[in-house]
C-alpha cells in the first residue's frame, strides 16, 4: 500500500488476479466482450460502442461512449510494449480534455497481470499507481500553482491545477468512468522526481491520488 513519503512503484494487483476473467456479452448487441483484467469494473464494446458496467457476475448498460478520434501515438490498444525488459499490454484507454488541450491515460497489463495506467501529456510519459494520501486533501479552490503541500516528510511543489472532462473511453478499465465526466486536478512534484496527481470528481466520489514516475518514451519498445 502507498504512503505519502514511499517512492517505491509498486503494482496495483497481486499475481492471484491472473486468473482468466469471466466472461460477458453486452446486454445491447449481444457481443462477447474479449476482458482481459479479471477485476474490470468498465468495458466498451468493441461492436456497438455501449458502455457496460461490470459489477461481479452481472452486466449493465451504461449509455454510448464517446468516438475517440485518432491521434498519433506510441501506445495503442492490444499491442504490447516493452520498458526496462518487462512488457506491457494496453487494455483500456481515457482520454481527458483540459484547457491547453488533451492527454490520454492508457491502462495497462504486465506479463503478471498487474495493472497501472500511464499517463501521456504532450510526449511526457509517465507510471501512475493508486495512493494512500492521509487526509485531508488540499482544497482545490485554495490551492496555487508554486505552492509547497506536505505530507510527513515529504514536501510536493504544486506544478498545475486544472479541470477537465472525459472525451471517450476504448477497452476495459479498472474503475468507472464515463463520457462527459469532469473533475479538478492538482499535479504535485518532488524534488527525487517522483509525481503526484490528487483528482477532485464534481459529480460522485471523493478525491483520489495517484503516484508515480517519469518515464522515458525513448525507452520504449514497441513489441513485434
């Protein structure tokens, strides 16, 4: 479990989530839905388009998801990649639109079937893992650019706060997340390089935190 203070990546599942998924069908076309995460909680068909709901062994139709239009990218649905000798499956994939533009969140899978996302913003990549942050979070309508948040003893620097709304979903995810959603953010930085991202939702859900690295996209390797 993340701290605050703990730098260390560490993956979001354990080995024992390698065990095939259950299947589905989507409740509107009747498709099978290909999961690959046994702990999905989201898909999108790739026949009609629905968006489904995973809740254990039942289905429910969530609505339409958004088209994603193309754009050029390193990452793409199904095709692993390989950083550092250990490889990746892109599963799911997000993509939030802001002021200055767009990034997208690619969730994906290792050889292990541990899942984390990977964030990509105007060509910087990064890992990112769910967090404990002891509470409270800072408030978002207080919060400013430069300003220094503490947490034990560790000190981030805010870099950005923002709002922005989800544009479309492919794939599976591990949470629930539709079209249109907004929320607030707050990225926050370390002095050792390690990244903070606290999401602030407007409609359901209290603010969550994710933790991570900078990556290189030179070392990636886009596998044959």
């Amino acid at each position: 479990m993340w701290t605050a203070c703990n730098v260390t990546m560490q993956p979001i599942l354990t080995s024992a989530n390698t065990m095939p998924p259950t299947t589905h069908n989507c409740p509107q076309c009747g498709n099978l839905l290909p999961l690959n995460f046994r702990h999905s909680k989201l898909a999108v068909c790739e026949s009609c388009g629905s968006t489904i709901f995973l809740e254990d062994d039942a289905v429910r139709l969530a609505g339409k998801s958004a088209v994603l239009a193309e754009m050029p990218s390193l990452l793409q649905l199904h095709v692993p990649f390989s950083y550092k000798e250990r490889s990746y499956t892109p599963v799911g994939h997000v993509r939030y639109r802001y002021q200055g533009g767009f990034w997208d969140e690619w969730w994906v899978l290792d050889g292990q079937g541990e899942g984390r996302w990977v964030s990509v913003d105007e060509g910087d990549f990064a890992f990112e893992v769910p967090m404990k942050w002891s509470l409270p979070f800072p408030d978002i309508r207080e919060a400013q650019v430069g300003k220094p948040v503490k947490r034990g003893n560790q000190v981030w620097e805010i870099t950005e706060k923002g709002l922005c709304s989800c544009e479309g979903i492919k794939g599976e995810l591990p949470e629930r997340i539709l079209p249109g959603e907004r929320m607030g953010y707050l990225h926050l930085s370390a002095n050792n390089g390690v990244l903070v991202t606290l999401e602030y939702p407007f409609q359901n859900g209290d603010p969550v935190a994710y933790q991570g690295n900078w990556i290189d996209p030179f070392e990636i390797t886009v596998d044959a």
